[in-house]
C-alpha cells in the first residue's frame, strides 16, 4: 500500500509532512542493513524511495507541498539521498536507476523555484544544488547547477552578515543555523579549484567562527538574543578546530 506523503500528524502539524518528505530515515534504513545484513531493511528502503518517485512527479513550478517545497529538495540531497546513493549498497538498480533520473529535476528545482525571500532557507538550498554539481558531475547541466550555486552562495554568505561576523538575524540560534551551512560549504568547496573563492569571504567565514566563539558565554552556552535558547556554542565549535588549525 502507498504511504501518506502528505500525514500531518494527530495535530494537523505542517511540519509532520515537511520532515517525513526530507527522507532522514533511509540512512537509518541503510545502516542498520549494513550492520546486520538483513535484507528487510534494505527491501523496506527500497520500497519507500519507489513509492515516494511514483507518487511525487516533479511539479517544475514553486511550491509549498511537503515533496517539493524547495527546503525538503534540499535537505533530501544533503542529508539522504546523496548519502545512500554512495555509502551503502542497499538500494537495487531499478531504485538506483529511477533515484539517478531524478537528480535532474531536484536540481532544476533548486535552481530555478528556491525561497525567494532568501535567508538560511535559501543557503541551504543552494549548498545542496552545489554538492549535486559536484556528486553528479555526469549530467550536462551539472556546470550550470555549479556556476549558480556559488555565485549566489557567495553573495548570501557576505550579505547576509556584517563585518565583524554576526548573521542579520543577530541571533544566536541562526548564528550557529548558518555555521552549520558554512561548514558543508567549506567541505564542499574543498573539491574545487582555491580560485573558485574570493579571499573576502573564506575570511567573512572565519569571522563569523570568531564572533559565535567571542559570544560565548563562560559556562560554554550562547547569550539569549532574539532566537537564542541557551545551545552550548562551545560543543558546537569543536566542528571548526580542523577546518582552521585555531586551537583557540
């Protein structure tokens, strides 16, 4: 029987819909049929991408439905789809073959209907339109997708903050949202040519490490501005120390 893509949850909760439509259970699906070898977990992982495909045809429109609004598109190519088509040998050829023919469309997607309004929504989904440029360098449009990507990327990354390396919102949850984009992005770019990044924002980068490490308060959590909800920045800068060889 097909699943409900669209489930909002006994709350008519939205996001229900939204999380179940970013497929984070399918590294979980391929893990476990990696540690055990039980070929159910694999079947199941199977069965759930087919039915997602042949219920979801792409819309090539902007919209807000749980399969295509363009923040699911991302987070399903960062953190799921990209990851299982690589990693694991759990997916069949007719999955791996019907996944591969639509990695054009979600790239289209994030291409040409994004958050317009911009924000960390729209860094997101740029950075997964990048690692798609570079995981599937095959496709033809592939330098298109790249060249689109960065040269937004970068405009987002130095307008979106100010010089001393606080985020807009001057929050320090979005703060450490965005960090989070900056690190993918500095793993990403780590495949491409040096000259492919202005010197201007790999230090705009480092800045805003700066600023999120000088705002930390002393019992490691950050200051309750805007959105801030006590996170420990201090466990979160561990993430920067090999990025930047800054023992401090």
């Amino acid at each position: 029987s097909q699943l409900d893509w669209g489930l909002r949850g006994p709350s008519g909760d939205k996001e229900v819909g939204w999380m179940l439509n970013r497929h984070s259970f399918l590294p979980i699906l391929a893990e476990w049929h990696r540690q055990t070898g039980d070929p159910r977990y694999a079947d199941k992982a199977n069965a759930l991408l087919q039915d997602w495909l042949a219920q979801h045809p792409y819309p090539n429109r902007l919209t807000f439905s749980p399969a295509w609004r363009a923040l699911e598109v991302a987070r399903r190519m960062l953190d799921s789809w990209t990851h299982i088509f690589f990693y694991y040998n759990c997916l069949s050829p007719e999955t791996r073959l019907l996944l591969l023919a639509s990695i054009p469309e979600h790239a289209d997607a994030l291409l040409e209907h994004t958050s317009f309004w911009g924000g960390n929504h729209l860094m997101t989904e740029k950075l997964a339109l990048l690692q798609l440029s570079i995981a599937f360098p095959l496709f033809q449009e592939s330098g298109r997708w790249q060249e689109n990507a960065l040269t937004t990327l970068k405009d987002l990354f130095l307008k979106q903050s100010y010089p001393d390396g606080s985020y807009s919102e001057l929050s320090n949850h979005y703060q450490r949202v965005v960090l989070v984009n900056a690190l993918t992005f500095k793993r990403l770019i780590n495949a491409l040519p040096e000259t492919a990044i202005p010197v201007d924002l790999h230090e705009r980068l480092e800045q805003m490490w700066d600023f999120f490490a000088g705002v930390t308060r002393p019992d490691g959590t950050g200051p309750l501005n805007n959105a801030g909800d006590q996170e420990r920045n201090a466990d979160f800068l561990n993430a920067a120390w090999e990025l930047y060889a800054r023992p401090d």
